[in-house]
C-alpha cells in the first residue's frame, strides 16, 4: 500500500501583483482596532520584503519579521 502525501501550496509574496515564493512573515497589528495579543501576518519574497516592512513600521503597526 502506498501512502499518498498532499503537498502543501506554495506561500506566495502578499505584495500587490507579485506570485513570488513568500520566505518571510511580516508580523503587525493596528493598535487602533486591535487587542494587543492579536496578531495578523504579511508575507513576503525577498525583493518586497522591505517595502512591505517599511509600510507597516511607518504606521507603527510592524511588530517583527521573521524568516519562514
């Protein structure tokens, strides 16, 4: 008997447009319409990972990034 295993479906950049493999999590909230132990998550490529960072830590909403 063989054992099927289901791959999973690549995690792709949450930059606009973009359909790139996603290899880091950008962790934020909006203290403004967010409890504080709440969290959402951006994903991003390589090449949106900074801008992405930029635009949430502008409006004091980045939290931290981490590697996927």
């Amino acid at each position: 008997m063989s054992e099927q295993v289901e791959q999973a479906e690549p995690v792709v950049c949450s930059a606009k447009g973009c359909r790139a493999a996603a290899l880091y999590a950008l962790i934020w909230n909006n203290p403004r319409i967010h409890p504080p132990e709440r969290e959402k998550t951006w994903v991003a490529c390589e090449e949106h990972r900074q801008s992405l960072a930029d635009f949430l830590d502008a409006r004091g909403f980045l939290r931290r990034v981490e590697r996927l």
